[in-house]
C-alpha cells in the first residue's frame, strides 16, 4: 500500500514540476520541486526509490514533448530539447540523499565483538 501511495505522490508532484516548468523560463523552480519530492519520497519510503527519481526526473522532457505534440504553446522556447532531460540531475540527487538520510535512520543492530579464529 505505501508503494501505490509513493508512487501517487510521485505522479502528482512530477505534475507539479510540470507546471512550475511551464509557467516561466526560470527552470530553477522546477529544480526544487523535483529534488524536494525526490528526497521525501525516497526518505519515506526507499524501496525502488531509483526507479521514483528517474521518473521524476523524466517527468519535465515527457511534458515538453507532449506539449510539442500537442502544439500547445509554451511562454518560452528552447533552441534544443535536450536541455530538458537536466531535469535527471535534482531528482537523482534528491533521491539519492533521500535514500542516504533513511539508512542514516534506521536503527543499527548491535554489532558482535572480534574473535579471531582458534
């Protein structure tokens, strides 16, 4: 259940980087909302968190392509599409110290003294 729940968050804030993207030039914005969600869903819940941040991540391009297709205009343009796919770049980070902070969490079993072999 928290896996569908994670992944219902992931689409929802990936929506939400969609807007922030296309509401104005600035891309840092979209760069916070993407790290930020990608660090609180891979803090919260870890297991595949890869896989959550490489769709965060992708979620920017796929809106700028749809958008091309679509035809729908956007208040700005870009001389090259590739540009978008930095997108990948805060949302591994944030993954990546999200899923940092969680193993930094979680309690550490008491570890066995050295005996060397007999």
């Amino acid at each position: 259940m928290t896996g569908a729940l994670a992944m219902l968050l992931m689409v929802a804030t990936g929506m939400l980087a969609r807007v922030t993207d296309s509401c104005s030039p600035d891309s840092r914005a979209a760069f916070g909302v993407l790290f930020a969600a990608a660090f609180f869903l891979a803090a919260w819940h870890p297991g595949g968190a890869w896989r959550r941040g490489l769709m965060l991540g992708f979620s920017v391009p796929l809106a700028h392509m749809i958008a091309q297709l679509t035809g729908r205009p956007l208040p700005y343009c870009l001389d090259n599409q590739a540009f978008t796919l930095l997108a990948m770049i805060p949302a591994m980070l944030g993954t990546m110290v999200g899923m940092a902070v969680s193993r930094l969490r979680e309690p550490h079993p008491p570890r066995k003294k050295f005996e060397p072999p007999r």
